[in-house]
C-alpha cells in the first residue's frame, strides 16, 4: 500500500450535502491533475490530501473554504476549470493572470456546496520531488 503526500497539500477535509455531486465534481478536477480517487465508499472519499464526508444531519455543508489545487501549466488551469464548470462547479473568476505576483495564473470555481476552488500556476519552477511516498 502506498500513499502520496505532497503534491496538493497537506490535507483538507471537506464535507458535503450531496455526495455523488461532490465525487462527481471532484473527480473531473483529479482527473485533468492526473490524481487518482483513493478509497471511496457511500459517506466519504479521498485523494492525496483531499478527504470529502457527508455532512452531519442537519449541519451547512462547509461553505467559505478555499482550497487551492497545483497546476503544472497555464493549460492546466484552463482544462481543470472547463471540467470543474462540466461537473456542475460554477464560475468564480475564468482562467488568467493575477497580481498576486509574477506569474500568477489561475482560475476560480464553486464547488456544490459553494466552496471556492482554485487552480493555480505559480510560474516555472523546479520541483525536489514529484511526491513523497509512504509504504506500509
């Protein structure tokens, strides 16, 4: 069994009224990261640093987080935001620079509970390693 850390961050956990909505949503964005789905059952899933749970009955759903996910290229960006939109995330801020600093590309969608998504390029850069890997 291996798991990989450190190629999104170090872990989110968000929970969901509608959790086939919420795989389906986040699936399309790991898809075009190249990120595969770990374990998934009815009430929860994750992948990497990502865990998605169902809400507890009668809890809001987490609305007003922002999770940022890593983008190899501007052309990341743009595909991670077109499927995000394909999914049934909506537009928060479409593809493109921003000032945050030199280089800063990325775009911004809600996810179905209203959590703000982003896709972000920070520009070239060079990378001590793809992942870190823990066995068991």
């Amino acid at each position: 069994m291996e798991f990989h850390r450190g190629r999104l961050l170090d872990h989110v956990h968000l929970r969901a009224k509608d959790m086939a909505a919420s795989k389906r949503f986040y699936q399309a964005i790991l898809e075009v990261l190249g990120i595969p789905l770990g374990s998934h059952g009815p009430d929860n899933f994750f992948a990497d640093e990502l865990f998605v749970s169902t809400a507890d009955p009668g809890a809001p759903a987490g609305r007003g987080v922002h999770l940022a996910f890593q983008a190899k290229d501007p052309e990341m960006v743009k595909r991670l935001y077109d499927a995000a939109l394909k999914a049934g995330g909506k537009d928060n801020g479409a593809p493109g620079e921003r000032p945050y600093h030199p280089g800063y590309y990325a775009a911004f969608v809600l996810d179905p509970d209203g959590n703000n998504i982003e896709a972000v390029y920070h520009g070239p850069a060079k990378r001590s390693a793809e992942s870190v890997v823990f066995t068991a």
